[in-house]
C-alpha cells in the first residue's frame, strides 16, 4: 500500500460505556458485529481507516479509543500527544455522561500546549445511542440540551448511533472532521514556516512520524503493543522532535 498524503489522529473521550470502542470499530474494522458487546476498554486501544479526501489527497486515520476515566495519566499524555483533535463522546440515555462533558474539556484544555494538541486542533461533541431513546422513562438527554453546549463552544450539533447508523453516515462525520484536521494542519504549517524562515513539513508539528506510526498491513492494536513500538522507537531514533508521542 502506498503511503497516505498525510496521518490524522483523533482520541475519542467519554465516561464509560458510552459507544467509543462500538464508533472507532464500527468504521475501522470490517469484521465487528456492532450487536456484539465491547468489554470495557483497558488504558487505550486505536483503530485505523485510509479516507480519500475531497481534494484528491489521503489520510489514515487514527481512532484512539481512551478509557473512561477524567484523569492526567501517563496513557492520557501518550494519546494526547500530537493529536490533530478530539472527539468527545456522550450516551444520550446517560445524563450523567452528558454532565461529565465539562470534566472532559478542562482536561482536553489542559493538553492545549504545543507538546500535545496545541492551539488550534478540530473538536467535535457526539450524542450517541440514539437508537435506545427510552420516551417512556424519559431519562434521554434532550436534544436542546445537547445543542446548547454545541452552541457554547461554536460547533455543529452531531447526534448517531455507533450501533445502528449507516457505515456511510458514521464515516462522512469522521471525513469531515479529518478535513478540518488536515485544514488546521497546513495552517499551522504555513504559520510556522513564515515564522521561522524556513522549509517546514507539510504536516509540521503534528504529523506522525511514519518510522513508528505508519501500519502497513494491521489497521488495529492494543495499548501495550503500542507502547512497546513507541519505547522501540525512541530507543532507535533517540529523539522526539517529530515523533507522533515526542
């Protein structure tokens, strides 16, 4: 397979149990049953798809899938690290998970520096498990509710089902965010190299070194063989200047 124009990473956020691991499988990975139940995700685990974006260009992208707890870890610093952006995730049927959403956000603002996101990166805000609106109890996040905090922080209301939602549908939001990705990416490109004076990669900061990043035949992993390639790379290069986890 030939290498892609560029490598978007997102990290998906949320309480647990709110479809992360169903959103990220569903799209990357063709053999998932999205009837089946996801255990519980343990630190993180990523998924990957190769999108053809409107411009001609490719990407793969990167879906890591974050355990649901609201704390700085070492694991949360790994995939926060040179993210392109992040996508924060809320179980309609759980208010409490829709509540736990400014927990989120101070810890996505907490990783706003350049080591990790930096300034500018895409965001999005998901109702998910729309499928399961239980009106008889009436314990579903309203609508307004969920568009009110889209409101606030200036982006589109996006409502699905990881379960039940057409493969087309969940990957049209998925291109659309990587476009804003990419967008971000070469305007901050741009602004670098007119800052510095010189020639700066495509990608700048936040594309993906491809000696550790780049999978050439499994589109998924775990946390922990992840995190022996990071360690195996670091070794061998000894530094971090332009590496996906720096």
């Amino acid at each position: 397979m030939e290498k892609a124009d560029h490598i978007v990473k997102f990290v998906i956020l949320g309480d647990l149990a709110v479809g992360k691991t169903t959103f990220a499988k569903r799209i990357c990975d063709p053999s998932f049953n999205p009837n089946s139940s996801c255990l519980p995700t343990c630190c993180a685990e990523f998924q990957q798809i190769r999108l053809d974006i409107p411009d001609g260009s490719t990407a793969d992208v990167q879906l890591w899938d974050l355990e649901g707890k609201c704390e700085k870890t070492a694991t949360t610093n790994m995939c926060m690290r040179g993210a392109h952006g992040v996508i924060l995730m809320y179980d309609i049927t759980q208010p409490d998970s829709f509540l736990s959403l400014s927990r989120w956000m101070q810890l996505v603002n907490h990783y706003t520096d350049e080591k990790f996101l930096g300034p500018k990166f895409m965001l999005a805000i998901v109702a998910n498990k729309t499928d399961v609106f239980d009106f008889l109890k009436n314990k579903h996040v309203q609508v307004e509710d969920g568009c009110a905090v889209c409101d606030k922080y200036e982006l589109p209301y996006v409502s699905l089902s990881a379960s039940t939602s057409s493969l087309e549908q969940l990957t049209a939001h998925l291109l659309g965010w990587t476009v804003q990705a990419v967008e971000h990416s070469i305007a901050e490109s741009e602004t670098r190299k007119s800052r510095e004076g010189a020639a700066v990669p495509l990608d700048g900061r936040s594309l993906l070194d491809e000696s550790f990043t780049a999978l050439d035949t499994d589109s998924t992993g775990c946390f922990f063989s992840c995190l022996k390639r990071y360690v195996d790379w670091q070794l061998a290069n000894d530094s971090d200047e332009h590496g996906c986890f720096g």
